[in-house]
C-alpha cells in the first residue's frame, strides 16, 4: 500500500534569508509528490498566506495556512530579562498554528499581527501564551522543533518540567487540537527528545504528528539553504557547515520516507492526514471588498443619496468657473454625462469609495495642502473632477469614463492621488484619525513590498559566503549586465548574452560553483518593506482582516497590494509629488512680488492661467524645460524642440509618446513628421478619422482604441475597453473571438471587411503601445503649469526648485547652473536679508517702466523684470551654523535692526550660542560681504578680525547681563566701523575664495572653478555631468571637473580596494567609483582636489525589483573611472599660445612692470601677445619677446587673475 502524508511545517522564502522555497514551487513540489495538501507555516509571519493559497489552488491540492509563531518564554531565569538599554530580552520559542475555519484563520491574523504590533519580547516579534489561548478556536497547534515551547523545557530543566509546559499547552487549544510534533533529521538529540516527547504525548492522551520542518524542496537544494543561512548571519560557508545541524534533510521528503522514518510511530505519519482533512474546512473568500462605512451627515440615509449630492453640487460650481475662464460649454451635456457616471457608480455599489476619496481630498485642500489634478485613468471621470478629486476637465479632451471604470467588468475603482510630498503624512494622519475608532487599534495601514535578492547583490553574497575576495566577488557581480538603467539581468541570461562571464564559469570551477548556488537564491526574498504610497482602510482594526507588521511606527499589511486587495481592503495610493511642492512655493513666491503683494485681486492662481500662452510653447519649443515636470531629460528636451508644440494636446501627446515601446517603433518620428507636414497623414476610415486629427492619425491612446471600436463596429465604451484589455494579453482564442465581433459589427456600418480586418491589425499593434490618455492629460497639466512659472516668473521657480530640493546637493548644483545659464544672479547668504531658505529678493522700485518681458532667457530673448529679481541663499544652508545658533542671529537682528559690520554682529548675538565656527562660516560663505566691501575691507581681512570679534561677543555679553551698556552706546556700535579693527592680510585669490564658499555652503554661488575653462574645456568633447543620465549604461565619455571627497576603502580578508570621490562640473555633479589599479595610478593626483578631465564608463545603480518604491525612484548615474588628468595639463598639451586682454586703464607702467615680472616667474616655450583694448574700442596687439615666454599653468592664470581680474587670458 502506497504511503500518504502531507508536510504540516514549512518554510518558504518569506522565512527571510532561511526558507529558500519559492511559494509557487511549493504547491508544485507537493503536487508532484503526490500529496493532496501542504501547509506553509513562515516563521513569524503571514507574507505569503494568499499566494500560497492560490498556488495550492492552481495545482488542486488543499492550501493549509498557518505559521511558526514565537512565543516569549515564561519560565526560568531569562524569563522577563532586560538588557542594561532598557530592550526586553526573553527568549522566545516556537509553535505551529494551522487553521482550520475562517474563524482560526482570523484568529491566525489576530495572533500574528499582535506578535509584530505588540512584541512579548524584544528579541523577535512574538506573542504570550495567554495571548494563544484566547484567540485558538478554529486553530491546531504543534509543539514545533528542538526551539518549540515543550522541546526547549525538556532541553533546559528535564522530561518532568517538559510533561507540565506541554499539559499547560494542551490547555490554550481546544480539546483535540493539540499535537505532539516529532521531527527526525538523523540527529541523536532529536531521537531521545522524541522519545521523551512521545512518552509525554501518551500520559497526557495527546495525538503525534510527523514533520520535517522543510525549508526547501528537495535534497540536492540543502546547500543552497545552506549558503541563504550565511549570507543572514554573514558567516562564511565552512563556518555554517561545523554548526550545520542535520539541515540537509529539512526538505519536502517523499511519503515513503516519511513513513520510513516514523515507522516506530505510524499514527504520527497518518495525523498529517487527519490535520489536513480538519483545515480543509478553510475557505477563503477572495476578491470581495469591504469599505468603511463613511460617516454621513443628518439628512442623508444613505452613501449613494450624499454622493449624488456632493457631485451635483460640485459640477454646478465648476460650470460657474468655466464660465467665469470665458470658456462656453454645453451644460446639458455635462448634465447628461454626469448623470451616467452617477448611475453606473451607485449601480455598481462605489459611492462609499467615491466619498472616502473626496473627503480626504477637501481636507488637504482646505488646510492648504496642494493636491494634483489627477494621475491615472481617474482623470476621465467626470464625476470625480466635479467632486474636485480631480482638476482637470475630461470634456474638452475626449477622456472616457469606461477607461476607469467598466460597467461590464466589476473591478474597484483605483484612485492614485499625488499630495507635496512635504504634507502628505498630514493627509494619512487625518485618514487614520477619522477611521480608527482606537488609537491602539488602527484601522489604517500601508502596504508590505518585498526586495529581492537580485543577481549582482546574490553573487556578492554567496561569494563572501565562499570567502572570495572583495575585489574578485565585485569584478564577477559587475560582469552581469544592465537591462536598461538600474535593472540587470538575471544569472541566465547574463550566461546566455556575456561572453566573458560564461568563460569564466567555464575556465574557473570555482566561479561555476558561486554561479550555481547564486542562481538558486536569486529572486528570494531577502527583507520587507512598506509600500512607498499604498495605504489601506478597514471597517475595524486591521488586523481583523489582515495579517499586520510594524515599519518603525507605522503599521503595515503584512500583505503585498495584489494580495491585500484579494484579502478585502481597498488600496488607496497616497503619492508624494514633489512638483506639486514646487508649484506650491513658486506661487506663493510669485504672490510675494511687489507687482502683486497686498494688491486686490492681484492673487496669480496657477490652476486660473491660459492654456494657450504664446510665451510658455516658446519656451517648450527652444528645449530649456529643466526644472519642467517630466521634460527635464536630454531625450525628452529633444523631442519637444523637434515637434515644437503649439497646443495642449501635443504636449500631452509628446508624454504620452515618450516611453521605450513608441520610441523604438518610430511612432514618435511619425508623429512629429506628420505635424509639420513632411509626412502626409494617413487616413483610416471616414467614420473614425476625426478621432486621430488631434495626434495626426497616429493611434497614442488606449482611449483612441475604445473609441474606433465603438465608432466602426458598434461596440460599448465597456466593450471597447474589454477588447482593448484582451489586445494587450494576446490570447489568441481571445482575439480571434474579438475579431469576429468588431468585423460583424463593422460590417453592420457599412465598412467594408477587408477595411475592417486592416484596421483591426492596426488596432491590435498599437493596443500593445497606446497610453492612457487621461493620465497623460493630468500630468501634461502640471508640466504646462511648470512650464508657464518657469516662463513668466523664472526666478521665482528656480527659487521653488532649489528650496524643494535644499537637502540635495547634486539638485542644487544643476539649478545654480541652469539659473546661470538664465542669467539669473544667486547670491550668496546676506546677514541682514537672508532668512532661513531660499528666498527672492527685490529691487526697492522698478529699475524699468516698461512691462516684464516673458519667454526663454538664452541667446537673444532674455526677459526683463523691473523689479530684479535674484535668488538670495538662505542662512540655513549654511554648514556649521545650527539651528540654535541661526535662531539666535535671526532673534538678534529683529530686536535691533541691520548690523553694521562683523564687531556690531559680535556684540549683538548671544556667543554661548554662536561660536567661532558659525563666525568663520558666515564670513567664508559671504555672509557680511554687503556691509564690509563699501568699506573696502575683504573676506580674507574679516576672517582675521573673528578673533577680535569673538573677544568684543563675550564682553559685550558680560556688560548686558551687568547692565553696563545703555541704549546710546548700543546704538553707536552698530555705526561705527573701525578699519583698524580688521588686521591687514593678503587677499583670497578666487579659488581660494571659491573653496572656503563650497566649505560653508556645499555650494559654489558667486563663481565656479571650472568657469576660466569654459572655451578650453570644448577642445575635449566633454560631457556635462547633467547630460550624463540620459546616455545609456556604459557609454564612454569625458568628463571635466573638481575632485571632492576622495576616499578609498579597503575590503576585508586581503580583498584589495575600491575608491569613490564626487566630479563637479558647472552642471552637476556625480560620484566616480575607482578600482584599485586605477586608485595606484591616480590616488595621489585624485587626493589633491584639483580641477581633473577624467574618462571613463557612465553605470546606473541597481534597482531592486521586487520593491514597488523602486518603480519611481531616480535613476542617478555613476562614472567608472578608467583614465585621469590634470585639466590644466591637458589644456597646456595643446595650447599654442597665450593672449591677455589688458583694457588701456590697466595698461599703466607699473602693472605692465607686474605683469613681465609675473611671467618671468612661469618660464615655458608658449609665446605671450598683449592685447590693450583702447577706449574707442580699438584694439592694439603686442606680440611679447621671446624672454616671456611661458608655461600657462593654474598657478600663473591665478595670479593673473588676481592682479588684473577674471577672464584676461585666453589660451590658444
């Protein structure tokens, strides 16, 4: 007779860096064993319950749900411990829970969720026994492994004290739902601990159960588990094998063995039937969901009657501000369309949804926290732009309802809605508020997302596990390629597409051998996470509904969102937009003007300006859009300069087009060609050509698709969208039944068959690379109104930009350089103007009458402002002055007003709070240069005065607090500055000052190092650091720049070194990873600091995959330094010349003496001409003798520059 058993205890890959059991191999593996059910019991959690249960589907087999919880011991001297930091330390062992009805898995969810919300102890999520006994009906428990809550009592304090723990067990289940776990794995402890156990079992009239413990599914996988365990506890592999425990044989072992081993005890092989018969009562109920109910006002009775109220309300107020834009409508329409949204929605029983969303949508808006206009194919809906969820207007731009919600298909409605990202916990907080009846019991949550292990970080791993080094591991891991920026390819098809690295695995055994073991762990799970906007509500706590973890304080579904939404709850995405931030501080910048501030019905409201501004399509057309919503890339820029849109709709066409899949069939040249007529455009059918005049017969949009069909074949807008979901699957049986429908139903409209197949064909190709329109035409609204600050009001949105992104330097930078290129002025931070950020700073009256002049600020077209704008740093972004520190500065200048000079400052602030470093960060960055440099005296001389003036601080503060100092002798310091105060010093050339400017600020602000390379520097084909992100991986390119932050670090175990350091070009800037033949060649010249050309590779870093946050994140590149110079050296190779630019002024004898004594100093073989430029603008050339001839290196261009001024030599 054929054994039959069924594994109860199992772990898979959400058993984090311990089961290497892929959830779907494991229903296929017990499938394939012949077992009609398996359990997965995870250690501590629940991650992978659903899809687990699906799988088990999938193959026909029973799905056991359960879970190896800890349990915090309460028992012996460790019970209860405490570390000397406060952290509870009780230990925690195990038990195993299964359910057996949806009431135990409740239960299930309940206990585990408390584990991780509510520890017993500090070591390990884990619950107390108590807290198991009150929550076990519809649950069996197993007394688990050697760590389980009986074996640990057996181990420690004897078979006496083993047989009380288990009766005290046996009393937390329900009679006959307690059994006595037995586990063989060849070891001699594990036989006598059975022994002991099943003794146990027999006095106290308890069932046995055989188990494994299984943590992968066959034999031959034990050392890939094996090496999973060392990369948790970073061990070597010979390591882990001393202390290896008779882990080979935890796999899902065949029926047969199973009963082999246990056949001393074959009731405990024919338990295993028994439990699985018992949780076959589980039947979960899947894709049915469950809102909240939201809190109705008196008057109402029911969700539908307020939604039908809140909407109607709503359009009635938006037609008035369409009307009030100037823009004629047909309000029957609008009616009638909203009419049918109301019933479709109430119909399919959404109007609860609908009003969760509005309500925490007007909270934001009412307390000032800016909310995008829409994302995703919520747009179409008329509905929600009535309710203001969304702001934009779907009528004018043909978006369809259907697209979002299909009334011949039932699926939620799916909101994703983008908050500043500054404010957009405020907006979950009030969620969590209104719907959380309990504080200690939420019923808001985010969502869990998982990262994986990922085939370079696996390589690495397994090879530390190998005790390769450092180097070598990192040479193997980089030879897997990049898909595309961030992504690589898995282990096979690296094999399959590198040479090099299959010849490796075939010339090195060793190498063959990392390569197998990293191919077995590749795609597990190595940690949890939280969803980077997904947030969930529940009717009651969540943890009735899901199982639950904690991420720092936030509670999160233990559930990632597919499986959450299957489990009931309703996903909704909170996003954070940092343009909407942008926008948010623009505005309020460009309400700050003097043209505006104060001034009635002044306001400027950038949701109120005209989509058709001349100014704004100028400046799309000339490409200038960095700091633009979504136009900020090289590619981008270039197509919006190649189709030159001069309306709404091509811009949300160009965003629409701009993805991998258009841009590689040649759609978008298409495009662009037709537009400007040098393509003629190609008609479809007369019944549907109007629908692709917009985007000149090119089919864009999914909607464009819906909307042929219904037109030429009479489909529903509901069917349309049902056929467009079946084009982008591609099942064939599918399609050849769609087909038929749209060429029947065409031929019902007169079209011919054979136009009616051709444009089926052309439907179904462009169905697999059309866009949503409505999300393209939501964002294509935010990167208009982008476009329109950056246009009319250009200082005040690079203000936005920079204040938005204060704590990235690398944004920053590209902004300070996009503001130069603008001929916008940054000016350094100004002890009696600046406040705590960025600011915009005014002139007192207009330096014009005329009107401000918009458009593009390059070449001939710059804007004229009356007012002057600049950017003023903030004393905020100084480095060294805390924040203690600026309040004190800040507090001392409202009480008494501007300060004079550095000693009026000294004796004014408090120096317990402003030190000598805040003095000397001030004084470097430029902060007093306004007041001191009418008086002639320079940063170098006040930075020698802060000694004195710190001496001044303290006894200015001596007199305060004896009140020796009247209010006249407090005012006449503040006017007098005394000369002699400040020592006599040489001054700071300009890199010096440029260098101790980046030292306070991070920044350079009043020039930049590189900017007397500017013309030298194109001889190189050099590449701007802000270009570098839109090259493909491992494009080859020269870069010139400053070195910062050079620093190698030397890997462990003798396994060589890396070098990393920050290249800062004018544009940006970028780190450079060095490997260590170049760190030999070149780390001394790196250490330096100077100006470098550097060549090298551009790489893109890795971007895990299986975490959902990942989907958005930037994509930064990185530099592979392969060779490095002097920037001056390679300049100086092939300069031929060198002429300096004297204007006649300058030309007295004694700075021409100074000037032949200076290149005296710097003999070299270039010759010298002198040019002395005349006051009637002529110019006389002096070709210099022989005797000056000079080698033109940073040191004599310095000390040119210091005697006469930036930019007078020129190299040739």
């Amino acid at each position: 007779m054929t054994a039959e058993f069924i594994h109860l205890h199992v772990h898979s890959q959400y058993s984090l860096l311990d089961g290497a059991l892929r959830v779907k191999d494991l229903a296929a593996r017990a499938k394939s064993l012949g077992m009609r059910a398996v359990a997965l019991t995870d250690h501590g959690n629940m991650f992978g319950a659903i899809q687990h249960y699906k799988a088990c589907k999938d193959q026909g087999i029973g799905a056991i749900i359960g879970c190896e919880v800890n349990v915090a011991r309460s028992w012996g001297a460790s019970a209860g411990q405490v570390s000397r930091s406060g952290v509870d330390e009780t230990p925690v062992d195990h038990l195993v829970l299964l359910a057996t009805s949806e009431e135990g898995y409740k239960n299930l969810v309940r206990i585990v969720s408390l584990g991780h919300v509510e520890p017993a102890s500090g070591l390990a999520p884990s619950v107390r026994l108590d807290m198991v006994a009150q929550h076990s009906a519809g649950l069996i428990g197993l007394t688990g492994c050697m760590g389980g809550v009986v074996a640990q009592r057996i181990l420690e304090q004897g078979e006496d004290e083993g047989r009380e723990a288990l009766s005290r067990l046996r009393d937390c289940f329900e009679p006959g739902s307690l059994y006595v776990e037995l586990q063989d794995h060849g070891l001699v402890e594990q036989s006598v601990l059975n022994g002991i156990l099943a003794r146990a079992a027999g006095d106290l009239g308890l069932p046995l159960v055989a188990t494994n413990d299984a943590h992968f599914g066959a034999r031959e996988d034990g050392e890939g588990q094996l090496y999973l365990s060392c990369i948790a506890a970073n061990r070597t592999f010979a390591e882990a094998s001393e202390a290896h425990h008779g882990s080979f044989e935890m796999f899902l072992k065949p029926a047969d063995e199973m009963a082999h081993l246990f056949r001393d005890h074959p009731q405990a092989v024919r338990s295993t039937l028994e439990i699985a018969e018992r949780c076959a009562g589980l039947k979960l109920k899947l894709g049915k969901p469950m809102l909240p109910r939201f809190p109705l006002p008196s008057g109402f009775d029911d969700p539908g009657s307020y939604f039908r109220h809140v909407a109607h309300e709503g359009l009635t107020k938006r037609l008035a501000q369409i009307a009030r834009a100037g823009r004629k409508v047909d309000e029957a329409v609008y009616r009638a369309r909203l009419d049918v949204e109301l019933n479709v929605i109430v119909q399919m029983d959404f109007p609860g949804y609908f009003l969760i969303v509005w309500d925490f949508i007007k909270y934001a808006k009412d307390h000032g926290i800016p909310v995008g206009p829409g994302r995703g194919s919520g747009a179409g809906s008329l509905v929600a732009y009535a309710m203001e969820i969304t702001d934009l207007d779907p009528l004018p731009y043909n978006l369809l309802f259907e697209r979002f919600l299909n009334p011949e298909r039932i699926s939620m409605p799916d909101f994703d809605v983008d908050f500043c990202m500054d404010r957009r916990d405020e907006v979950i907080s009030y969620v969590t508020k209104k719907y959380s009846e309990e504080a200690d019991k939420p019923s808001v949550g985010q969502i869990a997302t998982f990262h994986e292990l990922k085939a370079r970080s696996v390589i690495k791993d397994v090879a530390r596990a190998m005790a390769f080094p450092a180097n070598e591991a990192q040479k193997i891991a980089s030879l897997i390629p990049q898909k595309g920026p961030g992504i690589t390819y898995t282990i096979p098809e690296a094999l399959d597409i590198e040479p090099k690295l299959k010849a490796l695995k075939e010339s090195d055994p060793t190498v063959a051998e990392l390569l197998k073991q990293a191919q077995k762990l590749e795609g597990l799970t190595r940690h949890a996470g939280m969803h980077a906007a997904g947030v969930v509500i529940s009717e009651g706590p969540l943890w009735d509904h899901v199982p639950c973890f904690k991420n720092g304080e936030q509670v999160v579904t233990q559930y990632y969102k597919d499986d959450v939404e299957l489990a009931g709850l309703v996903k909704f995405d909170f996003l954070g937009l940092k343009t909407l931030t942008v926008i948010d501080i623009a505005v309020r910048l460009v309400n700050a003007r003097p043209d505006l501030a104060g001034k009635e019905g002044a306001r400027f409201d950038v949701n109120t300006v005209p989509i058709d501004d001349p100014a704004t399509y100028a400046l799309l057309q000339s490409g200038e859009t960095t700091g633009v919503f979504q136009l900020e890339s090289s590619g981008m820029q270039q197509l919006f300069k190649d189709l030159k849109p001069d309306a709404f709709e091509d811009i949300v066409a160009a965003v629409a087009l701009y993805r991998p899949g258009p841009l590689g069939t040649g759609m978008v040249k298409d495009f662009v060609d037709c537009k400007h007529g040098r393509k003629p455009i190609e008609k479809m059918h007369p019944l549907v050509d109007e629908l692709l005049q917009p985007t000149y017969g090119v089919i864009v949009y999914q909607e464009q698709v819906m909307q042929i069909a219904q037109r030429l074949a009479g489909y529903t807008l509901g069917g349309a969208d049902l056929l467009r979901r079946a084009m982008g699957k591609k099942k064939p049986e599918e399609m050849a039944k769609q087909k038929a429908t749209f060429v029947d139903g065409s031929l019902k409209n007169g079209v011919k068959a054979e136009d009616a197949e051709r444009i089926f064909g052309l439907l179904e190709y462009f169905a697999g690379y059309g866009f949503n329109k409505s999300h393209s035409a939501a964002y294509a609204l935010l990167t208009y109104q982008t476009a329109y600050l950056k246009a009319h009001y250009p200082v005040e949105f690079l203000c936005a930009l920079m204040t938005a992104d204060r704590d990235k330097i690398e944004k920053v930078v590209r902004i300070i350089a996009e503001g130069r290129a603008w001929g916008v002025e940054i000016l350094p931070p100004e002890i009696n103007e600046s406040k705590t950020d960025f600011t915009v700073v005014y002139s007192a009256t207009p330096v014009t009458n005329g009107k401000r002049v918009t458009g593009t600020r390059r070449g001939g077209s710059r804007a004229r402002d009356p007012y002057d704008p600049k950017i003023r740093f903030g004393m905020g972004a100084i480095r060294g002055v805390g924040e203690s520190a600026l309040e004190a500065v800040l507090e001392a200048r409202e009480a008494g007003g501007a300060f004079g000079d550095l000693f009026d400052f000294a004796e004014r602030v408090d120096p317990r709070r402003v030190n000598k470093g805040v003095f000397e960060a001030l004084v470097q960055c430029g902060a007093f240069d306004a007041s001191l440099r009418a008086r002639g005296i320079s940063r170098s001389r006040a930075f020698a005065a802060i000694d004195r003036a710190l001496d001044r601080s303290r006894s200015a503060s001596k007199e305060r607090n004896s009140a020796q100092i009247g209010l006249f002798a407090a005012v006449a310091s503040k006017n007098e500055v005394r000369l002699d105060d400040y020592p006599m010093v040489e001054d700071w050339d300009l890199r010096e000052t440029l260098s101790r400017e980046k030292q306070s600020l991070g920044f350079y602000v009043s020039g930049h190092p590189l900017d007397r390379y500017g013309v030298d520097l194109n001889r190189f084909d050099v590449t701007a650091v802000s270009a570098l992100a839109g090259l493909d991986a491992w494009a080859r390119v020269r870069v010139g720049g400053m070195v910062e932050g050079y620093r190698e670090r030397i890997f462990k175990g003798g396994g060589g070194k890396i070098a990393f350091f920050v290249l800062e070009d004018t544009s940006g800037r970028v780190e450079v990873k060095v490997r260590e033949k170049q760190i030999e060649a070149y780390g001394e010249l790196l250490n330096r600091g100077e100006p470098v050309l550097i060549s090298g590779k551009v790489s893109f870093p890795i971007v895990d995959e299986g975490a959902e946050e990942a989907e958005s994140a930037p994509r930064e590149p990185t530099l592979l330094l392969d060779e490095v110079q002097p920037l001056s050296d390679a300049i100086l190779a092939q300069t031929r010349s060198v002429a300096i630019t004297l204007k006649s002024r300058s030309a007295r004898r004694e700075h021409i003496d100074r000037l032949g004594a200076l290149l005296r100093a710097s003999p070299g073989v270039c010759p010298v001409q002198l040019v002395i430029q005349l006051d009637d603008g002529a110019e006389a050339v002096l070709a210099l003798g022989r005797d000056l001839r000079v080698e033109p290196n940073d040191a004599m261009l310095g000390r040119l520059e210091k005697l006469f001024g930036e930019k007078v030599a020129e190299l040739r």
